[in-house]
C-alpha cells in the first residue's frame, strides 16, 4: 500500500557510503533512491529544491541522507568555490527543503571540522577550528543545516574505508603488490570508519527520525572503535592481507613534515561515541573486525575463516 511506502533519497549514490547504503537490509516497505552528479548537480540549488519537492512514485520522501560531498581534500584548497558549492550550499539547499517538505535530513559531515590539536576523543561540542578549506566548507554545512529549520542528524566520520572506490585499504594493497616495504605516516591518530558500518548506522538513525517526531536530532560521531595511527593502520591491513594470501610489505613509520601536502591534516581525528550510543544504542565495532570483512571481500577469507565455515 501507499501509505506504508517510506522512500529515502539518498546522494553519493556512486561513492563508498552511497554503495553501502544502497546493499543495506533496510526494513520492509523501505526503499533508497540514490542519486549521483549525472542525475543531481548538488551546485544547482533550485535543481536540489525541486528534487526533495518532487513526489516520487505517487508519495513523499520520507527522508533525504545527503552523503556525498566535495572529498579531495588538496585540490580543495585552489577549487574553493566548488568546494562551498558542494559542502555548504547543497547542504543549505537540503536543509531548506526538507524544513518545507517536512521531513529530516541526515547530514554526513567530518573529523576536519577540529583541528585536530586535542589530547583524546573529540566530543560533539568541542570547539571547532578547520585547517583548511575542505574542513571549512563541510563546517558550513553542518551550520546551514542546523540552521535551516529541518529536523536533523549531523553524522561526523573520519577514514572512510571500504571494498569500493579509492581508499587508504586499496591503496595499500595496490602499492603493496609491488613493493617491499612503505612509508607511512605515524604523527596522524584516529579510528578506520567501515563504510558499510557506518551506513548501517544512518539506516538505524533514518528509520527512527521518520517514524518518531521525538527521536534525538542534533550532532553525533560514527567511526569503528580503537586508537591508531596511518602507520599502523597499514601494518594490520598488511597482516590480514598475508593471513589470506593477499600482499604484504613492512611499513617504515614518517612523521607528517616527510610527507607535506597541499591541504594541513589533523593530527588527532578520534571521534567520541558517546552521543551516538546514548541516543541510538549504536556502539561501534573494532576497527580490526571492521578490516577483517573489508579484506574478506576484496580478498577472501582467511584460511581459518574456511575452515570454520
């Protein structure tokens, strides 16, 4: 039946989170609409007003996600107005929308909102201080949507991974098939966020601010769960790579000044769960186990895996 029919539109149909959101169990009668730039230019504003606006078979939307964003961090800091176009003002536009239409809106948003210059997990009322233009233009977002009237979750992540597209998993497994040894940064600390883990979330989140006009709203963290740095992300992704036959290469461990880039990264992108596991009963799985399902699928199982299977 109509009424029971809850349609969900999402962005980044094509990026990582969109795929994962896209192979979510949603409940039944839930169903995704995932639209990537072909189909809507998040710099065209009125084309976004007219999207959340339009009916789409007959209903409503329930709720628009908007997780797609202007992700190259370096190119950033010269294409800045793209960049605002599509971290800030898109965010406007869909908070402006759904405040008319009525509906929520879940809002992804980043780690580079800090600075990064903090002992610990970073809170969700932690001041923020961006390093650069990419982390400047998603703040904007994040202050467009809170502004816009519509009702709203603002989700920060922070190393987004995953069996698809281009992320730091891929990259080491890549440059790993050819060489010995690398060198990664060690200076750099935070938590791995599994792509599908995270969109799993946003599903969980979604469903209830549909269905409960109660439900909590306001800013929350997501990534897996444990502290390291770049360089020993690698090494582990290393370790279960060659626990499944896949390549393997010793990482040599650099501090961030032996590796300068055009945009600054902040030295410590810990997210705190605490708000999210209050509000929604989401607590984050260990990175590691999060890896292990990553490298499972891009890979294999391990030989032990098999085994038990």
């Amino acid at each position: 039946m109509t009424a029971s029919v809850r349609t969900i539109l999402v962005t980044g149909a094509n990026g990582q989170l969109g795929t994962e959101l896209q192979r979510c169990a949603w409940p039944e009668g839930w169903t995704i609409v995932a639209v990537d730039q072909d189909t809507l230019d998040l710099r065209d504003t009125a084309a976004i007003a007219a999207k959340v606006a339009a009916d789409v078979d007959g209903h409503r939307w329930a709720a628009v996600i908007n997780g797609a964003a202007y992700t190259a961090v370096d190119k950033a800091e010269t294409d800045i107005v793209t960049a605002w176009a599509v971290n800030a003002m898109a965010p406007a536009a869909f908070g402006e929308a759904c405040a008319k239409a009525g509906i929520p809106l879940v809002q992804v948003s980043t780690d580079y909102v800090f600075a990064g210059d903090k002992t610990g997990a970073w809170g969700i009322d932690d001041p923020v201080a961006p390093l650069g233009v990419y982390g400047a233009s998603k703040l904007g977002g994040e202050l467009a949507v809170r502004t816009s009237g519509a009702r709203h979750a603002i989700v920060r992540t922070a190393w987004v991974v995953s069996a698809h597209g281009a992320n730091f998993i891929k990259t080491m497994l890549r440059v790993g098939e050819t060489r010995d040894s690398l060198t990664v940064v060690a200076d750099q600390r935070g938590s791995p966020t599994s792509a599908a883990d995270l969109a799993n979330a946003l599903m969980t989140m979604t469903v209830r601010l549909v269905e409960d006009e109660a439900a909590p709203t306001g800013i929350f963290h997501f990534s897996n769960a444990g502290d390291i740095s770049w360089a020993d992300f690698a090494t582990e992704i290393f370790r279960q790579s060659a626990a499944r036959g896949g390549p393997s290469a010793a990482i040599v461990p650099i501090p961030s000044s032996d590796y300068p880039t055009p945009a600054a990264r902040p030295a410590n992108s810990l997210l705190s769960h605490a708000a999210i596991e209050t509000a929604y009963g989401i607590a984050p799985r260990p990175w590691q186990a999060a890896l292990s399902d990553i490298l499972d699928e891009l890979i294999g199982p391990m030989a032990s895996k098999e085994q038990h299977a």
